[in-house]
C-alpha cells in the first residue's frame, strides 16, 4: 500500500511526511516496550464485524463521520425531572442474527446535530455502549438514527478511529476479524508534481 501526498507545497509535504513518522515512532517505541510484535499502525478494512451489547453486526467504516451511529427504532427521548438531571433514551435495536427487537434504555451522553441533504440539520441523542472490534474492546459514543435504509446498521466515524489510531484500508474487508494482528508495509511516498 501506498500514502501518496497530493500537496504542490513542498511544507506541506515535508509537515505530512514528519507527521506520518511521528505517528510511526510513538507507535512503534510502544510496541516495543509493551513487548508486542504486532505491526505498530493498525489497520482495519472498509466493513468490518463489531459486537456491541453483546450483539453482532456488520459495520461500515466512514472517515468523513465525526461520531459513530447505531440504527434504532423508536426513539423517544425521556426529558431529566430537574434543569441540571440528565436525559434518557429509549428505543429498540435488531438483532441481525434473529430478527428480534430489543427494547434498551440509555442515558444520553449529549446531542449532536447531523446535517442532511433533505432538509435542516436534525439533532440526534448520543448514548455510550461497549463494543469489540477484533481484539479491541472499549466504550464508544454512538448518534442513533434511523438507518434501515442502509445496508450496514452501524456506521464507525472518527471517534473510534482516531482514539485507536486505526488506519482504513478501502480495499479490504474484516480485517479485525479475519487477522487480529494485520500487518502492513507502508511506504510514503510524497507526490512533487
């Protein structure tokens, strides 16, 4: 695989290449330390398998998305009793595997504004769940919305990317699932046209 830069401005592409080998070395040096041999950047592929409460689905890796998204039904946020109280959500995920809807009851973490190509921006409750991705187990933020008209329930954005330092390989597929521990070698290349 290659990392090409498309920047005419030499800074820039010499800013990008000390960037690209800082993250290289930081990440390295503590593999080392930790003594690991998995390659220092890791990488996951454009779908992959995630378990979130305990359930399986297919996700879609999206680096444009700032927060992940779950699909849920029935949303119906429950206001707090008192100014400062925090407000719940109630709504139902579906089991890819059986079908069944199951009811869950979370308390939001914040509101995000999604804007949309139909019309103004709509706000969206932001809840926490713990999820897996190949080894990586962690809590996330996830917007819930509506996304029955997609094929992939599950969206991953830039929250889980960037506070994991994954890397997306668009030609692959389950690479967390498939190879725990994938390995590459990169090579950066600037472009000095």
């Amino acid at each position: 695989m290659q990392l090409i830069a498309n920047q005419t401005n030499p800074s820039s592409i010499i800013k990008t290449c000390l960037i690209m080998y800082q993250i290289w070395l930081i990440s390295f040096s503590s593999n080392l330390l930790a003594g690991q041999t998995c390659a220092p950047l890791k990488i996951i592929g454009s779908k992959e398998h995630i378990s979130i409460a305990g359930i399986n689905f297919e996700a879609l890796v999206d680096t444009g998305a700032k927060t992940s998204s779950l699909n849920a039904q029935q949303i119906k946020i429950i206001p707090g009793k008192y100014s400062q109280s925090t407000h719940w959500v109630s709504f139902f995920i579906e089991d890819p595997q059986s079908g069944t809807m199951l009811k869950q009851l979370k308390p939001v973490i914040r509101f995000i504004h999604v804007l949309t190509h139909s019309g103004p921006p709509r706000k969206r409750p932001v809840v926490q769940y713990q999820i897996q991705l190949g080894q990586l187990t962690q809590n996330i933020q996830f917007s819930l919305s509506d996304r029955q008209n997609f094929p992939q329930p599950v969206l991953i954005g830039q929250n889980l990317l960037q506070q994991n330092a994954l890397l997306v390989d668009s030609s692959q597929y389950f690479l967390a699932t498939k190879n725990n521990c994938h390995t590459s070698s990169l090579e950066f290349k600037p472009s000095l046209k």
